[in-house]
C-alpha cells in the first residue's frame, strides 16, 4: 500500500524536444506579428491619445471623435454596407463553392479560376468598369431608372465582387473535407437533399461560413479604394482615415479612427473562437473523400449559379479590357494600343509593373511558408495555449487593420532612427513585409481550416514512433497540405500585384509598384492608361494562377492514389 | 428488462478495489489525477499491470478510460500522480520518450503514404538502410495479413485492413507498451470479432503488454487478461474477466458488464431479502444488518427453469414474452409483480414449450444472489 | 520527381529578381525630391535640371499632394527627403511649422515676387509658379443638356446645374481648401458660407482628390468640375471637351514651392536645386505649364489661359488660411460633409 500512503506528487512535464520546436515556431510567429503588426501599429496608436505636439492627452481624441456627426455618421453607413455585401456575398459564394466541392458540374477547373479573377485585378478595376457601364455616361445608364452608381449601389457592387474570391477560397476549403461516409449514412436514413444540407454539409461549413463572413465584413469595412473611387460623396470609415491622414495630415485623428476600425478584429476573434469550440476535425484519417456522382437536378443549377456569376465577373472584366483601348473615354471611342506604353503616362514606365512582379514573388515565396508553419505552431503547440491564444489574436487582427493605417505605422516604426530594422525603409524588403503582414490573415484562416481536418493523432502516431515533429510536419502535413499552401502563396501574390493603400507610403523611387502607378494615372484623368494598368496586373496575376493550375493539376495527378478513394 | 447501465450508481463504499501488487509490476500507475477545468476526468486512480498482460480498460463514455491511456502515453500528461514503466518513472516524459506503439480508432495512417511506407515511417526516420526498413515492414505487414497490400495507399483499403496497418505501424518500434484506443468501434460487427482475435493472438505470439480501450463489455471479457472496470474518473474494479462477471466488486460493475436482473429490496435477515412481496434466499445478506436496504442482482442464466435444482428459492412466474437469439433465449417472467429475464439455451425453451402466458416455477440459488447497497435508501 | 522541376521553376524568376549590386561607382550625388509635380512633367523637369547641374542626379519620389505631405510628416524623426520641388505652399507652410525645412535664400530669390518666398530669413521656401482653382466645363455635356457657359462663381448658382457640380472635399483635398480660400478672401467669411450653402444644393458630390472633379467633367459624368487649371489644361490637351473657366469673380491659388528638408545628408547638392530651381532658366521651365510665375520677368509659354488671369487671383494670405485651417475644415465639415449620399 505504498502508493497509498504517499502524497501524489504533482507532475511538471518536462518538454521535449518536439514541445519545444513546436513552442520556438509559435514564439517566432509571436515575435514576427508583434515586430510587424503590434510595434507598429502600437507606435501609431499611440498618436490617438496625444494631440499634434505628442502630448498625452488621454480621450480627448476620442471624446472629439464622438462629437463629430459626420464621423459617426460614416461609422453606420460603413456597417450597414459591410453586413450588406456579407449578406450577399456569402450565399453567393457558397452556392459556387459547394459547386465547385460537391458537385459532378462540368468546367470546375474553368470555375474555379474564374471565381478567382477578381482578386487578380486591383480593387479599382471593378469600380473602373461600373463607371463605363453605369456611369452618367454609362452605356446602361438607364438600367438604373435615374439611380446614381456613386455611393452606396456602387461600392456595394464593387466589394461583392472584391471580397467573392476570399469567400469562396475560404468556403471551398471548408468544403472539400467532406466525409462521404457522412452523405452515405444520410442516404441511407432516406434523409431529405434539404435534411442532408441542413444536418450534415452546413455543419460541417460552419467553421468556413463563420471565417469568410468575418473576413468578407472586415474587407468590406476596412476597404479604401472602392469607396473612393466610386463612393461619391458618401463617407465611409476607411475614407474617413484618408480625409484625417493625407488630406489633413491629422495623424491623432487618422489613429482614432483606426482604433475604431479595429473593432471588428475583436469581433472576428471572438466569434472565431466560438465557431473552433464547435468545429470538431470533420475529416479523420479513416474519412472516404466525397466524389461527387452526377445528378442533375442538383448539377443543373448549381451550374447555371456559377455561370451567371462567372459571366458578370468575365462581363465586368471584359468592359475594362475594352476601356484599356480605348483613346479617350467617351468621346473618342476608337481603339489604340498607345495605352500600353505607360512609359507616356508614368516617368517609371513598364518599371513599375516588374517591381510589382518582385514584390509579389518574395511576398509570395516567403509569406506562404511562414503563414502556413506559424499556423501550424497555433494549432499544435497544445503546452502553452496561452501563448498560442495571443498569437492567434494577432494573426486575425490584420484583416482589420486599413492598409492606409498599416503602410503610416510602417513609416513612424521603421523610419525611426532608433529602429534597428530601419535598413529595410526604401527597399523591396519593406514592401514585401507589409504585404505578408497585411494579407497575412486570410492565408491564416485557410491554413487552419486546412490543418483542422487533418486527424489531429498523426502528431501523437509520430510521437510514439520516435519521429521528430518537424520530420512528420515536412513528410505528412505539407503534402496533404500543398494545394492549400499554394492557394496561399498565390493570394498573397496576386494581393502583393494589386494592393495600394499600404504600399503608396512605402514605396522608394526605385521600387514603386505597377498598383501604385495605376492610381497615379487614374487621378491625372488618364482612365484608359488606368485601366490599361489594372488589366496588365491582371494579366499577370492570371498568368501566375495559371501557372498554379497547371501545378494543381500535377500534384492531383500524382496523388490520385491517395486522395480519392 | 431494465438496463441497470442507466440505473442510479453504487454508493461509493461499495468499491472494494484491492491495491495492486506494485512489486514486479511492468506498468504502474499511481495516484493519478487529471482535470479539465471543473470536470474531473481521473479521481485518484492507482493501477498495476504485469508484464506481458492484455488488460482492457471498460467503461461507458466519459468514465476516463482514454483520459487514463493518454496519460499513460504521455499524450495528455496527469496533473498529479505518478506512472512507472519498467521501472522507469515516466510521469513527466513527453510521448517520444516513452516507449508505447499505439492505434487509434481513427488509425491515423498518413494517407499520403503507401501501407509499406506507414509501416517502416518510425524506422526510416532512425535513419535505417531502406533495405532494412523495406524487410521489417513486409514482415509486419505479413504478420497482420497484408503481405499483399504494401504498395497501396490507406484509401484503397477497408477500414478492417487499415487498422491491421495500423496495428503493424504500432509494433513495428518493438514499443514495450501497446496501447489501443477503442482500435474496433470503428468497424463492422464481423470484422470486429475476428480482428479481436487476431489481435488477442498477436499479442499472446508477441508477449508484448497491451493495454486496450473499449466501452464494449462483450470485447473486453473476450480478450482481456484483466479488466480495469472505471465509472465517473474512478475504477470500480480490476478482476479477471470471470471475476469481474461472476463477482462484480459493485453495482455498476454488476450492472455494466453483462445482462443483470436488478431489483430494489430490503434485507430481512441473515438469508434472505425481501423484494416487493417475494422473499428470495441470499446468502450475502449476512454481510447487511436487517431493514438495510439493498439491491438485488441476478444474473438471467442464474434463473433456472430445469426442474430439479433443489434448494434455492422458488418463485412462480408467468411468461410474458420470448426474445430468440439463436442458440439462447431471453424469457420475460413476471413473479409477484417483479419483472425477471432468464436466459435458457433453446433446447430447454423447447423442451418447457414456454410460450407467453405459460406458468412456471423457477428457482434461485442464494449463492448466485448479489446484494448491493442502495444509494437511494436514505431518501426512500 | 516532381519537387525538384517544380521549385526551380518557383525559383527561377525569383532569382532573377535578386538586387544585383550596381558595379559602376556612382560619382553623381544622388538627390532625392519628393514632388507633387504632374508625372508628365518629370522626365522634362529631371533633364533640364541635371544638364544644368552637373554631378547631380535627380531622383523623383512623386504622389499627390496629401500622400506626399502625409509622407515628409511621417517621416520627420528620419526624413528620407532631399529637396522638395513641386509641393502645395500649404503643405510648406505646414512643414515649417513643424521646423522641418532647412533656411536658405537660393541666389536669385530676391527677383521673385514677394508672394513667392517665405516671409522667414533666410527662407525656408521658395514658390516656383501658382496655380488657381478653375471650373472644368463639359461643353458635350453642355449641349446635351442645354446648359448656359458660367462665367462667375455666381452663376454656379443656377439651378440648371442642381446635381451637375463636383467638387473636392477640402477635408481631403489641397485642392477644394485653396477654392474654398478663394471664395473666403474675396467675399468675406459670411457670404462666402451664404454661397457655399446655396453652391451645396447644386453640387452632386464632393470628391476625395482635387483632380476627380476636373476628371469626371472631362469623362461627362458630371458637368461641372470644380479643380485646378493645370488639370483642366492637361485634360484639355488630351482631347477632352472641356472648357476652363477662371471665374472672373476672384480665384483661390495656391503655389508650387521649394524647399530643402532639414536632415538632408546632401545639403551643398539641394543649395544648388535651389538656385536651380528660382532661377529664370526654371521660371521659363514652369512657364511652360503654368500661367503664373514666381519671377515677374519671365513670360510664360503655356496656352488657353483667359488675359489678365493675374488680376482674377483673389487676396489669399496663406499665413492665415494655414492657421485657420482647422476652424474652416470643422465649419465646412459641419455644415456639409454629413450629407451621406449624393442626390440625384
């Protein structure tokens, strides 16, 4: 009865090897967030509790801001378009996305890339392209019977179609692990198409319909390009920043307002953190993969959503392509090439769009690795949840922060001349940094979405097999992972292509992007040199998807036998 | 007939759990303790396990049977407490330290790996000569029946098959510990029953110690050296499977392993209790006082039909209701009021012609009479 | 193997876009202007400079002019800047304020007119040319619709224009703050808000950047774009049918300006942009552009500017619209910016 008779001992577990790689990688993910996020966010959000001098001056800022009818007027009119575009957006987007994941539809290739297009082109190309169609000049101008598409109609329209790839990368994610023997047991219970939607498929989403709601609002929210362009008169939270920041150079103000932009990062996180509590990992080991047998009376429809939507973006597109020829919109309506020679219109010429092919390749080459290994760590670094929890947070909040706000933190964190890292300001490296950081949140959300549907005993089967983590991580996660990490890298590269806000402060004479460039012409009246621009990104953004298709489609070929059935 | 799983637990003073022999014990457990937050999945559990023995831990969901085998392998560490494994104190090792191959229900096999290559993961990442992994895996793989299958992937193989790699994957290390986290829920009734025996002569051919979970009784007396029966954190009892069938240590145990009339009643005097107006012989009623109130549990083989069993008590019963299965048979009898089920084989359901609404004396021997404390006594 | 192809195809143009060290030693002094300057006119503006100073290279950092001021600010613990040659005077004055531009008194800057250098000495900026703000009149537009030319501020009053004026936002744009300067310096405080009340009931949106107006005029989405001349002369040079109107009723200006920024590692360098950039050689350079130059002497070349433009200018002290800055922008803001969408 020794055992008995002593005390227990409480049990300190000592770490192991694997413990600690796991802790090191959430550490550095913890490290590169809070050197590329917090300090400078933190050294800009200082500012909103200081006035022009840098005096502290508590609330002052905000109680200012409360006061003020026309920003808080902004802050409805930005959650009401926000919840709209989501309300839109997402019903949309799953519709496409379950096509593209559950359904025998033909052209799911073709799909799939189309339903991809908008985020390679710049977030102007839509707006650009509404303004021929609906424009008081418009060529449908009378569809809107005396509407106006400046303001609320046309940025709605706009981000629906901007915040639709993430939606759909996320959603198809979500989808894509279905557990076919979850759909049998269904058929077999003689439970309902609607019944089976309702009790097996949506619950299984619920997750990815949680992520792409959050991440669709918060783009929609924090957006500042669109609004610009195409909102006309009407004040939103992102123009807002832009109204205090560069028109006022109010950087107390443009703080302010950037804190209150924040808000939905928290939000997102919380609900985030609801949505994990009830996703359980749909897809084990022993999961059957769900093949989509052909039935048309589902495939049918499913096909014709995704065609209409197809044939807008395509449509939209196509309206900007014929803007780019055209000589001078709209009275001069015959076509040229001479808006290709941007050398006419911008001293950087053809520079600035193989800059943009740097930056998004480095941002591309590094952000994917590092956002799917850090995602890695959050998930399975199980003996400091704590550490894990806080990194997560951070890894959710730059969704939410406006790149305006990030690229000015950018300047006052790295251009101090304190800053040890200040060697990166000027360069390529600063560009590629704050893409990684700025986009660095969607590429999370799908990392983990893909991480939670692997089995999570693989880890505890390497552990009892004596194999280092980082072995089974390289040998067995990445594999499976790979169409996903590559969805990744190329979000942040066609991100990297196209972004502007962030990077207009950044930028040095000779790094100036292709995005940056095209915003420089569509403010000197050249529309048709802008667009031109916008579909040179897009081409180039296409190219590179292209590319990833075709890589798609040998890593399918040569895992065929272990990812169908 | 009610399922006395989901009547009310034994009092806690029924728990007679003998502390192990720890001396020359292989694995041993003591003291352990683990909690998520309020929930408390292990309550001070202390445990021993020889060398080279099949022990099944059993219970209904939720009992801490996995919570234990994880804190064994180390994979979800015990707040308190300490485990010793070949003389090694291990509580506070990480899984890889240890020394356990383990299966999973869900087999976690890497799906991007061929079965050859599942098998021979822990040997190639010793960095062994591939011609050396390649012969043990295809000896293991020979072991469990699939020499034949080594070059497919997990999806081309039945879920029977991917276990069996599975199983192969977990010994391949030589682990000293097997441990097997309910490795047959996931699968059909028939290829459960023959895996079980592969397994259990697999292991016997091995000597290797195993350690299984299940919530399946049938599996666990079919397979286990012993049983480690566990309730709500705690373990209710250790016994060889007979042991724990024949002399279930308390009320649950009684109740969760195998069928069990359970009634209400009230010791009489030293030989016997009452239950409702029926007074059956029991020879543990000496160990009550008289008026303590009880319950009784008799096994359904242990009501007997045969004319002859001679002393015991008699009861006169009606049948209600037959429930074939094959070569037994489950009876419905109502005696005084109290429902019973006996089991009989069906020769002797033939020979009776019992048919519902047939009389028939039964009898009851007092040694097969099982007494409990009743929890709910006080508040009668 | 498919690994091995497939990264070195990832790698191949990555590589290929590796910094590679520039090997010929740079023996010219690289300076760096950040500048709101038209992007049509740097490469003109860079050659001229550099033939005339030799052993400088002139390096453009150019955006509009909020991003660029937005930018100097920023960065005025650590300033990246040179010289500053193109830049709003407001946006000079601002930098002042804050002690971020280096005195010098290029040779020359006493020839220039006593409007075009800051009042400080030596001055710590120079102007180079002043542009004013104009109407962009959509003459397409105008047949369509049958609208009647403007002539006056006043006539913008007309409710034929209800829902067909853009405007800039001064809130956001340098821009719509010189127009509305305009209107306070010659009407005074209380007419200037009148008009403005009333200009709000024709006025169709208020844009973000002081181009946008001139631009959708000259697309015919609106009318009417209130901007700036040098945008409507560019538009109209590109073939957009646009009329440009300087009202006769008294315009705000604002003027481009100079200066050295405080912290600069190539002071000697800027010393000589500076000269460069006041004398008439320059004068004549802006000319060719502008129709107002710092140096009374010099004729400028540029076309489709109304006669006696000079005499329209209206009485702007740019001192005190600087101070007053924040009052104007809170008073427009409160009286018209809540208007959350534009009217049909």
């Amino acid at each position: 009865m020794t055992a008995a008779a002593r005390a227990a001992q409480r049990v300190r577990p000592v770490r192991s090897t694997d413990d600690v790689v796991l802790i090191a990688v959430v550490a550095l993910g913890g490290l590169f967030l809070a050197v590329a996020l917090a300090a400078p966010l933190g050294a800009l959000l200082a500012k909103s509790f200081q006035d022009e001098a840098g005096r502290f001056v508590g609330l002052a800022n905000y109680i200012r801001y409360v006061e003020t009818p026309a920003l808080l007027g902004s802050l409805w009119n930005s959650l009401w378009v926000a919840a709209l575009t989501t309300a839109i957006v997402l019903p949309l987007a799953f519709g496409y996305a379950y096509a593209l994941t559950r359904s025998a539809m033909p052209g799911k290739a073709f799909f799939r890339a189309i339903a991809l297009l908008p985020i390679l082109a710049p977030s102007l190309l839509p707006a650009l392209a509404l303004i021929y169609l609906f424009g008081n000049q418009g060529m449908l101008k009378p569809l809107l019977m005396g509407g106006t598409i400046y303001g609320p109609a046309g940025i709605i329209v706009s981000e629906v179609f901007y915040c639709f790839p993430p939606a759909v990368l996320i959603l198809a994610t979500a989808l894509s692990g279905a557990d076919a023997r979850l759909y049998e047991a269904a058929e077999a219970l003689r439970a309902s198409r609607i019944r089976v939607m309702r009790t097996v498929t949506l619950p299984a989403a619920r997750y990815g319909m949680v992520s792409a709601g959050f991440v669709v609002f918060t783009l929609v929210i924090t957006d500042f390009g669109i609004p610009k362009v195409i909102g006309g008169s009407f004040n939103v939270l992102a123009t807002d920043v832009y109204k205090q920041v560069v028109g006022q150079q109010n950087f107390q103000m443009g703080a302010v307002v950037g804190m209150v932009l924040l808000a939905p990062a928290v939000l997102a996180y919380l609900a985030d953190g609801w949505a994990r509590r009830r996703q359980t990992s749909s897809v084990s080991a022993r999961a059957v993969p769900y093949v989509a047998k052909r039935r048309p009376k589902r495939d049918g429809p499913l096909l014709l959503h995704c065609a209409v939507i197809a044939a807008l973006m395509l449509g939209l597109i196509g309206v900007a392509a014929w803007g780019s020829l055209i000589t001078f919109w709209p009275w001069n309506l015959s076509l040229t090439l001479a808006n290709y020679e941007f050398g006419r219109f911008d001293s950087a010429g053809w520079g600035s769009w193989w800059n943009s092919v740097t930056l998004a390749a480095w941002t591309a080459a590094i952000g994917a690795p590092l956002v799917f290994v850090f995602a890695y760590g959050m998930e399975k670094a199980k003996t400091v949840p704590a550490l894990a929890g806080i990194v997560r947070f951070a890894a959710t909040v730059p969704l939410a922060v406006p790149g305006l706000v990030l690229g000015i933190a950018y300047i006052f964190y790295f251009n101090a001349p304190a800053n040890p890292a200040g060697f990166l300001y000027g360069t390529t490296g600063i560009l590629v940094l704050n893409s990684i950081v700025h986009f660095y949140t969607v590429g999370h959300l799908a990392s983990v979405t893909a991480l939670k549907q692997l089995d999570p005993e693989f880890e505890s089967v390497a552990a009892s097999l004596k194999v280092p983590v980082w072995r089974s991580f390289l040998a067995v996660t990445v594999p499976i992972s790979l169409p996903v990490i590559l969805d990744v890298a190329i979000y942040l590269f066609v991100n990297a292509m196209t972004t502007v806000s962030a990077v207009v402060f950044l930028y040095a004479p000779d790094t100036k992007p292709a995005s940056v460039a095209l915003v420089q012409m569509d403010e000197a009246g050249q529309a048709s040199a802008a667009a031109a621009m916008a579909i040179t990104i897009l081409a180039t953004s296409a190219a590179v998807k292209a590319l990833h298709v075709w890589t798609d489609g040998v890593i399918a070929r040569r895992t065929q036998a272990w990812r169908s059935r | 007939m009610p399922d006395i799983a989901a009547a009310p637990r034994s009092d806690s003073a029924a728990r007679q759990v003998e502390a192990p022999p720890t001396a020359g014990a292989y694995l041993v457990a003591e003291r352990l303790t683990k909690r998520f937050g309020s929930f408390t999945a292990l309550d001070d559990v202390s445990l021993a396990i020889a060398r080279g023995e099949f022990v099944c831990f059993l219970g209904p969901s939720g009992c801490g049977k996995t919570t234990l085998l994880r804190a064994i392998a180390g994979l979800d560490p015990q707040d308190e407490g300490r485990i010793v494994q070949d003389g090694r104190d291990v509580s506070a090792l990480s899984p890889s330290r240890r020394d356990f191959g383990i299966v999973f229900q869900s087999y976690a096999l890497f799906p991007n790996m061929t079965v050859l290559a599942n098998v021979g993961y822990g040997l190639s990442a010793q960095g062994r000569r591939r011609s050396e992994v390649e012969t043990r895996a295809r000896a293991l793989l020979d072991l469990v029946g699939l020499a034949d299958q080594w070059w497919k992937y997990p999806a081309q193989l039945s879920g029977g098959q991917q276990q069996r790699v599975a199983l192969a994957r977990a010994i391949a290390m030589n682990p000293g510990l097997l441990l097997l986290d309910e490795p047959l829920s996931a699968l059909d009734a028939l290829v459960r029953v023959h895996l079980r025996a592969e397994i259990k002569s697999l292991q016997r051919r091995l000597g290797i110690t195993t350690i299984m979970v299940t919530h399946d009784q049938e599996e666990a007396l079919s397979v286990a050296d012993r049983i480690v029966v566990m309730n709500r954190g705690r373990i209710e009892q250790v016994g060889t499977p007979d042991e724990v069938y024949r002399t279930p240590a308390s009320f649950f145990v009684a109740g969760f392993v195998g069928h069990m009339n359970a009634l209400p009643g009230t010791v009489t005097d030293a030989g016997t209790v009452a239950v409702g107006r029926a007074l059956i012989a029991a020879d543990a009623a000496r160990d009550f006082p008289t008026g303590a109130a009880v319950q009784v549990c008799i096994r359904p083989e242990d009501i007997l039909v045969h004319p002859g069993a001679q002393n015991g008590t008699w009861l006169a019963t009606a049948v209600r209701g037959i429930e074939y299965l094959g070569s037994i048979a489950r009876v419905s009898l109502e005696a005084h009021g109290l429902p019973l089920v006996a089991e009989m084989s069906d020769a002797a359901l033939r020979s009776l012609g019992l048919v519902p609404g047939v009389s028939i004396t039964v009898s009851i021997a007092p040694s097969r009479v099982l007494l409990f404390p009743r929890a709910d006594a006080t508040k009668a | 193997m498919l690994r091995r192809p497939l990264l070195a195809a990832l790698a191949a143009p990555l590589l290929a876009t590796l910094p590679i060290a520039v090997a010929d030693a740079q023996q010219r002094t690289r300076l760096t202007v950040y500048t709101a300057l038209e992007n049509e006119q740097l490469p003109e503006f860079k050659r001229a400079a550099e033939a005339a100073l030799p052993g400088i290279e002139i390096v453009w950092v150019r955006d509009s002019t909020g991003i660029v001021t937005t930018r100097l600010l920023a960065e005025k613990e650590n300033p990246r800047a040179d010289v500053i040659w193109g830049l709003s005077v407001f946006s000079l004055q601002r930098l002042e304020q804050e002690n971020m531009l280096l005195p010098y008194t290029p040779s020359g800057a006493e020839a220039l007119r006593p409007q075009f250098r800051s009042s400080a000495s030596p001055t710590t900026w120079i102007g180079m040319d002043a542009f004013v703000s104009a109407v962009c009149f959509n003459t397409a537009v105008a047949r369509q619709r049958n609208l009647p030319t403007p002539s006056t501020w006043a006539d913008l009053l007309d409710p034929a224009y209800r829902g067909l004026i853009a405007m800039p936002n001064p809130a956001s744009s340098g821009t719509g703050l010189l127009t509305i300067a305009g209107w306070l310096g010659t009407m005074g405080e209380e007419q200037a808000w009148a008009f403005m009340t009333k200009l709000h009931e024709n006025v169709a949106v208020y844009t973000h950047s002081g181009s946008a107006p001139c631009n959708n005029a000259a697309r015919g989405e609106y009318a009417i774009g209130l901007s700036f001349d040098m945008r409507a002369v560019t538009l109209k040079n590109q073939g957009a049918p646009i009329e440009i109107i300087v009202p006769s009723d008294g315009v705000g200006f604002d003027l481009e300006g100079a200066a050295i920024v405080r912290g600069t590692r190539n002071e000697a360098a800027g010393r000589r942009l500076m000269d460069y950039a006041a004398s008439e050689a320059a004068m004549a350079l802006y000319g060719r552009y502008y129709a107002l130059l710092g140096h009374p002497g010099v004729t400028p070349s540029v076309q489709g500017y109304p006669a006696a433009f000079a005499e329209r200018l209206a009485k702007v002290d740019f001192g005190e619209v600087a101070t007053n800055r924040d009052r104007i922008l809170a008073e427009w803001s409160r009286r018209f910016d809540a208007k959350s969408a534009p009217r049909n």
